[in-house]
C-alpha cells in the first residue's frame, strides 16, 4: 500500500513562500504555502496536512457533485500559487519562460475504484498553469475563460494495489471553443510502476498579438513518466510520452501573472455518500523554472 519514493535528482530546496535571494533547482509546492490559496469547488477536501514534508490529501466523506461538473481538474480542490523565477520576479505570459513540474506519488489508502457509482473515490492528481486564483485576480481557477493547462495521473489502482497501479497520463485544458473544460483525456497505456511524473511548458513568445485571440504556437507541453529510485532500474522512463501544443482557442493570450496549480479531483461521476472510507492520498510537488523577463524572447535575426 505504502512506498517510499525519492525523486530525480537531488532535490534540496523544501520551502515555498519564503524569502530568498536566489533558488534554482526542485522546488517543493506546499499547498499551505505563505502565497498559496486553495479553491474547492465541489468540496473534495476534508483535510490536507504538510507537516512530514509530503502532501496528505484527505477526501470529505461526501460529495454531492455528480457528471461533467466534476471530472476535470479544474473542477477539483486546487491550490494555486503565484509563479516567480529564482530571484522573485513575476513570471507573466508576455514573456518566455520554461516550467518543469513533478507528481511524486507515494501511496493511496481507504476505499477506491476505478468504477462510477459505487460511492469510492477515483482519484485523478496533477499540476499545470493558468491565469486564475480567485484571491489574486478576483476570478475563479474553475471560471470557463480560465485559460489553462493541466498534466497528470488517473488513478486506477483497486482494492489494496498500489497507488500507480494501472495509473494513466491525463492532459487537460481549455474546450475548443474558448469556454469552458476539456474532460481529461490521454494515454491509456498502464503506467504501471511509474509513480513520477515529469511535465514540460515551454511557453512563448508574447502572448498579446493586439487582436484578442491567441497565438497558436504560444505553448508546447511534453509529459512523461519515470519510476523511482527504489525500482530495479532506477528512474526507467515510463512507456509513453506525449507532446501536446496549444491551439488559438486553448491558447494563453494575455500578458498576465502565471499560477501553479495543484489538483486533486474525483473521477466518479456518481456522487459519493459516504458509506465508504475516504481516501487519502500522500504526495510530493515539485518545479523548477528558467525564464527571462527581462530580454524576453530574444534573437533579432540580423546581424
């Protein structure tokens, strides 16, 4: 049920929200973080505790929630933070930046199922960006304009199996229509043994093209999963990766403040009466960034 995991690389920086001249390297998320707000919709949470240095998310006992207003990870608890390069300067969209994000999943326990109606929880865990924190910019991260994207884990673990049982990669952003969200679709190869998840945003350049519609090359996302160290071959790269780009409706186009999102959401799309042991999930969440916001995208092309 329970592993100890360690993720890739080493990974000294365990601090969020506080001030620092410089960080660069893995960066924990702490979604208690001093600048990290949390929004829940659809009241998933009972309880997220940080005080191990892991990320224990707890279900509330019931969630009434029930079909398409419930299965996205935007629908889900999210906690949201502010985006700042190493030396604390505001990341925003009219500027190049790349973004490294990891899942680090630990283990799963109470009553799951990869099954609707059945009144356990199916948990789907991920990261991504967006331009939303109802704290920050007085809208909602679930609001239909929020441009976003996020990459993660579809739990599919049953019974006593381990958390990345069977887990699938999920992508997620905004509908094609420019309004609303996608349902998180992705690979269904079983990942299987393959708790970490590594996601690249490579996003730029300016987003603000004067006309109000987004630039179709702005963003291109690679995904990939890898084991832990504890694994016969230590940090095995999972069978899939996918490589998605953000099309001119799903596109960022504004130069606005970046946030990093966390999300824990239920794939059930029956509700859940508490009959059943919520689940609880322990996890680590990571980035690291490199940007210019200074010089912004660079190369005049001319001598």
């Amino acid at each position: 049920m329970s592993r100890r995991t360690r993720a890739l690389g080493p990974i000294a920086h365990r601090t969020t929200g506080r001030a620092r001249y410089y960080r660069d390297g893995w960066q924990q998320f702490y979604a208690t973080g001093a600048t990290v707000v949390q929004e829940d919709p659809n009241t998933y949470k009972d309880t997220v505790v940080e005080t191990t240095g892991n990320t224990v998310f707890t279900f509330a006992d019931s969630i009434s929630a029930t079909g398409a207003t419930k299965v996205h990870p935007a629908q889900g608890w999210v906690a949201a933070m502010p985006l700042t390069g190493p030396d604390g300067t505001a990341i925003t969209l009219g500027k190049p930046f790349a973004l490294r994000t990891m899942i680090e999943m630990i283990s799963i326990s109470g009553d799951y199922s990869r099954t609707d109606n059945d009144d356990k929880n199916w948990p789907v865990i991920s990261m991504g960006i967006g331009t939303n924190a109802t704290d920050y910019t007085g809208t909602a991260v679930v609001a239909d304009a929020n441009r976003h994207v996020f990459a993660g884990y579809r739990i599919r673990a049953t019974g006593s199996q381990d958390i990345e049982t069977n887990a699938y990669m999920i992508y997620s952003y905004l509908s094609g229509t420019g309004s609303g969200h996608t349902t998180a679709t992705g690979s269904t190869t079983n990942q299987t043994g393959y708790p970490l998840m590594v996601t690249d945003y490579m996003i730029g350049p300016d987003m603000s093209d004067g006309s109000g519609g987004a630039e179709s090359i702005n963003g291109l996302i690679n995904i990939c999963t890898f084991a832990d160290s504890n694994a016969g071959t230590p940090y095995e790269k999972g069978p899939t990766i996918s490589q998605k780009g953000l099309s001119a409706d799903r596109g960022f186009n504004a130069d606005s403040q970046v946030f990093l999102y966390v999300s824990i959401a239920d794939q059930d799309a029956g509700a859940n009466d508490g009959s059943n042991t919520a689940v609880t999930l322990t996890c680590r969440f990571w980035y690291m960034l490199t940007h210019d916001m200074s010089n912004g995208w660079g190369g005049t092309g001319s001598a």
